[in-house]
C-alpha cells in the first residue's frame, strides 16, 4: 500500500476520534499538534488503525508511535 | 533542610558561590558538586537512609547498562525486573507494608479471626516516593529503547538525588533532566532572575497563603464534629486552597533554585483551578506525576484493555487514578480518593467529548458564563473529594460528609475575613497571570524596573508581616 | 554573573534600608493601645506599691485569673499583678521583677506550663515588641537564649510600621488593651462579658526544659538574698486543656516538688470546671477569678501558719 493511500486512511481515523480535521498530515505530525489527540483518545486512534489496516499492535510497538512518519512505517512493516 | 529555613539559605548561598565561582570550570566537577551537595542536603534530612539512596542508585545504574547491552528479551525482561524489583520493593516495604499489616488485620477481625501480627512501624525514607519514580521511569525508558543509558555514574546519581527537586518532586524524567547534566551550565541572567522571581512567589504563597490557611483548616476539622455544615463546607473550600498553594509554592521554590543553577526542571502545575473539565484538572495538576502515571501506567493498561471498548478505557482510568490515589499515602482514604477521581471520567468518557486545549477566557479577562459554570462544577468535584483526601479514616471522611449535607449549611458561620481577602487577592493574582508559568513571571516584560522591584519589596514585606506560623510541608510526607 | 550580583546587592540595601527605617519608626497607634504596654504600669505599681506586699508573676492565667481586691482585703497584705502575657516569657518577667523587690516581700510565681517546655520561657514575637517599643532600657538586659529566640522576628517587627493598618485604626479590643487592667494589675474589662467560646490548649511545643527549673532555683535564692519569699502555683485550667496535657502537666508539678519549692496547691486542685473558664486555657470568668483567688487565698494561709507568718 502506498504512503499517501495510509496517510490518508490514518486522517480519517484520527478526525473521527477527535472531531475535527484541523490538522496537517506530515511526517513531523505529533500528538501535542492535534487538539483532542491525549492520553484518552490514543487508544480509540490505535484501535481504529487495528481495525483499518487488520493488524494487531504491540505493546513495545507503542513506544515507536511518537510521530506520523513513524507511524506510518510502523504499519507499512506490520502489513507486508 | 526545609526550603524555609535559615539552614537551606546558608546552604544554598554557598552552594551557589561555590558551584559557579570555584566548580564551575568543567562539567565534570560542576556536577560532582550537584552530587554532593545533593548529598548533604539528603544526610541533613536523614542520614539513616542515604545508604539506600545511594544503594538505589548504584543498582539501577549498573542494571540500565546492562539491559541496554542485553542480547536477549529474556535476560534483558530479567534485568528489567530486577531494577523495578529493588526500588519498589523498597518502596512498598517502608512506605506500604504496615498498611497491608493493617488492612490484613483488620480483614481477618471481621470474621471474628484474631492474628498476633504486630506492625513494624518503619520510618519513611524522605523522599523515596519521587526518587523512586525517576529510577523507574529512567529503566522502563531504556528498555523501550526511548533513551540510552548514560555511562557516566556522576551524571545518573545527581539525576536521581537531584536536591532541588529531591524531596517533593517535581519528578523530573530522565530524558529531561540527564542531557542537562551532560552539557556544562554558564550562568544566564535571565533565567537566573526568572528563577529567583518563582521563588519569591512559592514563598509567599507557601507562608501567606498556605500558613494562614492551616490553622483554620485544623481548627474546623479537628472540630468537626461541633461546627455547623457551613463551616465544614468553608473549611473543605480552604483546605483544597491550602494544599494548592503549600504544593505549587514548593514546586515553585524547587524550580527556582534549579533555574539559579542553570537548570530547567519540568513544571509541576498549571493553574488547576480554572480547569474546564476534570481530565483538563489532572492535566494541570501535580504534571509530573500525572504525566507519570499517563505514560507508564495508563497507556499500557488501556492499550491492554483496548478490545473492551470503552468499558476497558474506563477501568484503565480507575486503576490509574487508584495508583494516583495510593501514591500518596498508605490509607484507604487515598484509595477512596484516587477512585473517585477516576470516577469523574466516566462521563467524559461515555460523552466521548475530547477536550480541547483551549486557556479558559484566553485573552478576555472574565470568562463566560458557560466557562464559569465548568470551572465551578471542576472546582467543587474537587473539594469534596479533598475531604477524604485530609481526613483520617474513611469513616471520618463520611462522618465528616454527612454533618456538611445538613440544614446548618445555611447556617450563619465564621467567614474568617482576613483569610478569605488574603486567598481572594491570590486568586485574583493567579488569574490574570494563568498563561505563564507561574502567575507573575510576566513581570520582566511588562513592568519597568522601579516597578517590579517596588512589587517584590511589598511581596517581601507581606510575607514577614502577614505570613502564617511555619508548618511543614504537606507532601513532605509522601 | 556581575550583573545579577550588583543588582542583588543593590536590591538587598534597599530592603535594608526600608528594614532601618522601620526599626526607627516609633511604636504605631495600635501596638501603643495594645496590652504589652501595661508593663510600664504594673513596674510603677512594684516601684511604688508599699509594703507589706504580695506580688504575682506569671502570664496570662495570672492576667485573666485573679482578684486582687479579694486578696486584699483577706490577708490585709498590697497585692501587685505584675504579670504579663504569654510570649514575654517567664525569664523576662524574673528579670523585671527582681529590681523592684523589697524586703518582707512575698511573690507567687504561677507559670504557663507550656513554658516548661522547649523555648518559649525565653519568650517570643511579643518578647520583641516589649523590649522595642515598650520598655527599650530593658534590651540590653536580654539573655542571649532569649534573642536567640526573638531576632528572627525583626524583619516582621520593622516592617509592619508600614502597613497603614496599624496608623489608621484604633483596634477597640474590648478585652485585651493597655487599659484592661484595674489598679493591682488584674484584668478585669472581660468580667462584665457574655463567654466567648473556649479554645482549649492545641499543643505544647518541645521537650522538657529543666534550666526553666534552674532559673526559678535562682530567682529564689536571690529573692531570699532579699529577704522575700517565693511561692509556687499552678494555672487553673479547664478540663479539656488539663485531659489532653496531663502528663506534661504532672511532669511539671513532680519536677517542681523535686526541687522543694514551696507549692501551693495542687495542678489538680486548680482543675476548675468549665463553667468558670473564659475563652482559653488558664484564662476564667469573674466568677473563676473569685474561685481561684480563694483557693490561692486558702492555700497561701496554710503556707503562711506554717512559717509561722502574721497575716
């Protein structure tokens, strides 16, 4: 799958969690920059991605999900 | 040392002299001098258990290298284990094992089943609950890969006994705190009159507010059972002040002194009580243990609970907050307590509203009335539930409870005006310095000079003149 | 680094000099109608008082726990209240006393028993008031305990002369004020007054002073030097003050009768209820002041017919 196709797949997921969209998808993407996106929705974001992208996250995984890039290429690895 | 006292400032006068003037040529013995004076400052409170202090350290220095290095997943979880063992093992034994004593005791008695198990009445190693904390958080850090660990002893032990933030936090990570250590620091103007300023501020709201608030919270609670509910509800009101401004004020010093040595500790409150909603509340209050407890304790339980949906998010915050409440002493109180708080959630985890960051009236200078509302309601969830955070048993709590939600409280009582006009003029100072870091650090870019230090000789005098008798600290007992 | 250092030392002489200022700054309005200032009276009364006379020293339950007219008109003896309150401390009110006694005088020392232990017989902020704006020949009489105990309290002394407070209002305090006191010395403004409410003794800090024992072996000696006699007596306290205190206070009485003062009375004896209490431990209505003066009264005549004292 194509890293925009993924991007995108995760700006839905992340909008419908925090109710808006007001934010930029780019590799440098943290948490702190989307209004909404704390310690109680992250786990409603990472279930939705599980959901989208049928894969199942680790605990240790958490620890690499600071910013979109890696995110990104956390289910990029988890896919193929 | 207390912050306050004759003995901290000789202390520190001439840590300071020395750390920049004599010690200040090279990093190396800038920070062997941090270790000793954190060192001293540590023995002058309790020499007894500088030992394990010390102990502590060293194990956890020599183990965050070693699960660094491990090959395999099991001897590094091994190694891992064994660090978190040692210091919360520590942990639970002197903080925690007579309330188990207790609590087992108590257990078996109601069945009418009498055991001869006697309480062993250790003494709190000072400090152990923040220390311990950065020990745990510097090993979990390592073995998730977010940090390396540093090969430098000096470095780790300071990080660990770092004496500004030592005895009451704030609780600084290791991510925060170590690359500090490991680059020399030269003296800044700016943040050296930044840091004095906060503790000129944690000053007075230590001894004019939070003095003057202790002896009236301890006359209406030990009394209790004698005053009309009005009373209980004022002395509920001032007791949620008083731990605020005895908590944050200390902080404030913490983060002071460290600014004057050219350090940048984490912020430990961000203007609690004008919060719209709890989880903005606990955001704003105590950060770094929160922030803690969020990373380390929360995100892994809910993400473990994930598959239940909200019902796992919720037991998630329950435990957290159980945790939260636990952390702060070896009473059911402080288990009611985190239990409510986590509690609180529940609806804004039903509602699913997210809240946003926003600063409450930003850049207005009252807040509307809706905003208000949510303040109001926040701030009352608040003290009441501060009432079984000071009370003494759970039933001293309820008791306390029921005599409040009582007809006499419409009763007429005594407003303690003097008291009420000193906490209303802090909060209104608070209030309009919320966007800061603490409420008068815009004071260097707004006033001139004549002004600002005609300000701090009146804050200066205050404190002398109004300030309370000296209690101690209340968190100095976690 | 200079910078920073310059500006805190210009900013330290200005706190220094407002803190000059403020020492030289004469007692305000309020502390000059406050009740330290009854010391300048009760020291004309030693000075003037003739003999025979009967002398009582100690603090507040002396103030708010005596009737000297009874005391007067029973043992035919001049009473002179020349007790003062609390934080003076009871080496200062030793101190003063001992240049104003006489020959045949008999003076009955009734101390707080808080003062028995820890510092606080070496006296507190009001120690520091006294000597600053009351009676400022007596500083250099100061014991080194006893500035040991009070410097600390400077800063707070010379800067509260700037409060406006303390220029602008007249505290009307009905009760304690420089005029409280009738003409032995006692306080008597409080014995027309409805009770206020009673606030038993929260806490007495620290352990167990004996060279507060000592200092009151030496006032003895030095009273018999003069030919004067000292008695022992012990505050009336109400029953929730004595309850929570009791072994301190016992503590007191057995290290006192260690020492073979002579006592009168009992702690116990002086237990009054709570009826005749005022607003604080050792502090009685009028009712309790004529309660105890006659227990006083009874005790002293035991005391007396055993030296075989005329009255």
């Amino acid at each position: 799958m194509e890293r925009t196709e993924i991007a995108e797949r995760i700006r839905t997921i992340i909008s419908l969690v925090v109710k808006h969209d007001n934010f930029e998808m780019t590799d440098e993407l943290t948490a702190n920059d989307v209004a909404g996106w704390d310690s109680l929705s992250h786990v409603g974001i990472i279930v939705g991605i599980e959901a989208a992208f049928n894969i199942k996250f680790k605990l240790k995984d958490l620890n690499g999900m600071n910013t979109m890039g890696n995110i990104i290429e956390l289910i990029r690895s988890k896919i193929e | 040392m207390v912050f306050i006292s004759i003995s901290f400032v000789i202390f520190f006068l001439v840590f300071f002299f020395f750390y920049w003037f004599v010690f200040g040529r090279n990093l190396r013995s800038q920070n062997l001098f941090v270790l000793a004076g954190s060192y001293l400052f540590y023995a002058w409170w309790d020499w007894r258990f500088l030992s394990l202090l010390i102990g502590s350290s060293l194990l956890s220095f020599l183990l965050g290298i070693h699960i660094e290095k491990a090959t395999n997943e099991r001897r590094r979880r091994i190694l891992l284990y064994l660090g978190l063992l040692q210091v919360l093992g520590a942990l639970l034994i002197f903080k925690y094992l007579d309330f188990f004593i207790v609590s087992f005791v108590d257990a078996f008695s109601i069945f009418d089943i009498t055991t001869d198990i006697r309480t062993i009445n250790l003494i709190l190693p000072v400090g152990i609950s923040f220390y311990t904390f950065r020990i745990i958080s510097y090993l979990l850090d390592i073995n998730s890969g977010k940090i390396k660990p540093t090969a430098d002893w000096v470095v780790f032990f300071s990080y660990v006994s770092f004496f500004p933030s030592l005895i009451s936090g704030p609780i600084d990570r290791a991510q925060a705190l170590i690359p500090q250590l490991e680059k020399k620091r030269t003296f800044d103007y700016d943040q050296a009159t930044d840091g004095m300023r906060q503790i000129l501020w944690g000053l007075f709201k230590k001894i004019v507010v939070a003095d003057n608030c202790v002896n009236v919270v301890d006359e209406i609670f030990d009394n209790y059972l004698n005053v009309p509910a009005s009373s209980l509800l004022l002395g509920a009101f001032i007791y949620t002040i008083q731990v605020y401004a005895d908590f944050s004020g200390y902080s404030d010093m913490a983060i002071g002194f460290s600014r004057l040595i050219g350090f940048n500790i984490t912020r430990n409150f961000n203007f609690p009580f004008f919060s719209q909603n709890i989880a903005e509340y606990w955001r704003s209050w105590h950060i770094s243990l929160t922030t803690w407890m969020t990373e380390y304790i929360f995100t892994p339980l809910s993400f473990s609970f994930r598959s239940y949906g909200r019902t796992g998010l919720i037991l998630a915050i329950l435990l957290n907050f159980i945790l939260v409440g636990i952390w702060h002493g070896a009473n059911w109180t402080f288990v009611l307590f985190g239990l409510l708080h986590g509690c609180y959630f529940i609806p804004l985890i039903l509602r699913g509203t997210i809240n946003t960051s926003k600063m409450t009236a930003k850049s207005k200078l009252l807040p509307s009335l809706v905003e208000l509302r949510n303040i109001s309601v926040t701030f009352a969830l608040v003290v009441l539930t501060n009432i079984i955070f000071r009370a003494e048993s759970i039933f001293q709590a309820f008791s306390y409870f029921s005599r409040m939600f009582s007809p006499s409280l419409f009763a007429g009582t005594y407003t303690y005006p003097r008291l009420l006009l000193i906490i209303a003029l802090f909060l209104s100072v608070e209030w309009l310095g919320r966007g800061q870091q603490y409420a008068i650090a815009g004071l260097a870019l707004s006033w001139p000079r004549t002004a600002r230090w005609a300000f701090y000789t009146v804050v200066i005098m205050l404190i002398f003149v109004i300030g309370g008798k000296q209690h101690q600290f209340i968190y100095f007992q976690f | 680094m200079k910078q920073f250092l310059k500006r805190i030392l210009h900013f330290t002489f200005l706190l220094l000099l407002i803190f000059m200022v403020g020492m030289i700054l004469p007692a305000t309005p309020r502390v000059s109608e406050s009740i330290l200032f009854v010391k300048n009276d009760k020291d004309s009364l030693l000075a003037n008082v003739d003999s025979p006379r009967i002398i009582f020293l100690g603090a507040s339950n002396l103030l708010l726990g005596l009737n000297s007219q009874i005391i007067h008109d029973s043992l035919r003896l001049n009473p002179i209240n020349a007790s003062l309150f609390w934080g003076i401390g009871l080496i200062y009110m030793m101190d003063n006393a001992i240049n104003y006694i006489k020959s045949g005088d008999i003076v009955v020392v009734s101390s707080d028993y808080s003062e028995f232990y820890g510092e606080l017989a070496y006296g507190r902020e009001e120690l520091l008031w006294t000597v600053l704006d009351v009676s400022p020949s007596s500083i250099m009489k100061l014991r080194s305990e006893q500035w040991l105990n009070i410097f600390r309290f400077l800063p707070s002394y010379s800067f509260s002369k700037f409060a406006l407070t303390e220029w602008l209002f007249k505290y009307e305090n009905a009760i304690y004020s420089r005029n409280s006191c009738n003409r032995y010395g006692d306080m008597y403004t409080h014995w027309g007054l409805a009770k206020p409410k009673l606030v038993p003794l929260k806490k007495i800090a620290g352990d167990f002073n004996s060279s507060i024992i000592d200092e009151l072996v030496k006032f003895q000696t030095r009273l018999r030097e003069k030919d004067s006699f000292l008695y022992i007596t012990f505050p009336a306290y109400d029953s929730a003050s004595f309850q929570t205190f009791k072994t301190k206070i016992l503590e007191v009485e057995n290290e006192l009768k260690k020492k073979h003062f002579a006592l009168l009375g009992t702690p116990y004896r002086y237990n009054v209820p709570d009826s005749l209490a005022f607003d604080g431990a050792g502090h009685l209505t009028k009712e309790g002041c004529d309660y105890r003066t006659r227990l006083l009264i009874e005790d002293l005549k035991v005391q007396m017919r055993e030296k075989h004292w005329v009255y």
